[in-house]
C-alpha cells in the first residue's frame, strides 16, 4: 500500500511497511468516519494527504465511490495516486474555482447518494459558513457518507466549526532509511474521547529517499 499527499512537502506516497495492528476501535479507516463531516488539519510538512488517501483507498476496495474535490491552482500528484493503489479512472476530481463552488459540488455529490466518500482540500484560511456545514453535516449522516475536509492550520487553531464530528492532525516523523511514521491524532471526536491516536509506518518516495 502506498500513501500520497499534495506536495513534495506533504508527500508521503509511500509503501506501507508492516506494523503491529493497534485496537480496532482506533483504526483510520473508512467505517470510522462513515455518515461524518471530518476535518484533517495539518501545518507544515505533513501527513495530511497520505492519511485522506488512506480513506481513498480503503473506500475503493470496498467499494464505495469517492470523490475528491480541490482549486484550481493546485492538486495532488497523478502518478504517486496510482502508485499508491489508487484508481484514478474510478476517483472523480471536481476543479472548483472558489470555497462556494466547492461547497456546492460536495453538496450534490453527497445529496446523489452515490458516493462513500467525498474529500475537499480547502488548503489554508478556510471559512466554511455553519449554513454549509449544516446542510454537509445533514447529507453526510443521511447518506452514510464520509466528509473530509483538509485544512491547513495549526492544532491550536480552532476547529472549522461545531459541526465537525471529527477533528484530526496529521503528523509524520522521519524513522530514517527512507521511512516515515504517518500519524493521526483525534484533536475531537464526538463519539469519543480526544487523543487517540492511528499510525502506520511507510516508505517515502524517490524524492523523500
């Protein structure tokens, strides 16, 4: 398995090396966040697209359709997704020009009903209005479909609103030798305690080598 992210910064499309399996209720995976708005924040050099394409993966070998959405000025890169196990041909990607315009296309692809997965990379300084949140949160738990929402801030720094149901940060650390500890910390989770924590060990790419 590999993972991906945006920018050679963020990049960890990597092979994922063999770990222990830590307790169930804590993996990052796709029935975790189902029926959830989610926010996966990160500042920096980062985890941050390694762990939203996780979900990617896993939903597609489950079958569950995703969506990505992203602007048009920037998106993650090709040839690491299909590295990774991605299916591209099978992975909707929405170019949207403007927050409203994202906003918008998560709202009809979530309101179809066809998709278990919808990610939007609003990057940093992102507001989205609580009307918004409301409407995507409603959609995400009538439908059971995931929605992330990557963001770029610091843990500190608030949440997108009250809406979000969870909350995470994406970390990485260099292990050496070319290998990356790719870790997810819940900052809030509505369904649980904060300060869980998911990681998995992975090998970076030619460029983090």
């Amino acid at each position: 398995m590999t993972r991906i992210a945006l920018e050679r910064t963020d990049i960890l499309a990597a092979h994922r090396l063999p770990t222990a399996e830590p307790a169930s209720e804590n993996r990052w995976e796709l029935p975790a966040v189902a029926g959830r708005l989610v926010e996966l924040s990160a500042a920096g050099p980062s985890a941050a697209l390694t762990l939203a394409f996780a979900l990617v993966l896993d939903a597609q070998r489950r079958g569950e359709p995703a969506a990505w959405i992203t602007g048009i000025e920037s998106s993650f890169f090709p040839p690491d997704a299909a590295e990774g196990g991605v299916d591209l041909a099978a992975l909707p990607v929405v170019r949207a020009a403007e927050l409203r315009q994202a906003l918008r296309a998560a709202d009809h692809l979530t309101r179809s009903g066809a998709f278990g997965l919808v990610t939007l990379d609003l990057g940093a300084g992102a507001r989205v209005p609580l009307p918004a949140q409301t409407r995507l949160g409603g959609l995400a738990a009538r439908h059971g479909t995931a929605i992330v929402l990557l963001t770029r801030k610091r843990s500190e720094e608030s949440s997108l609103g009250s809406l979000v149901s969870l909350r995470g940060e994406a970390l990485r650390e260099n292990r050496g030798s070319g290998r990356f500890a790719c870790r997810l910390r819940a900052l809030k989770d509505k369904r649980r305690s904060p300060g869980w924590a998911w990681e998995e060990l992975c090998r970076g790419p030619a460029g983090l080598r």
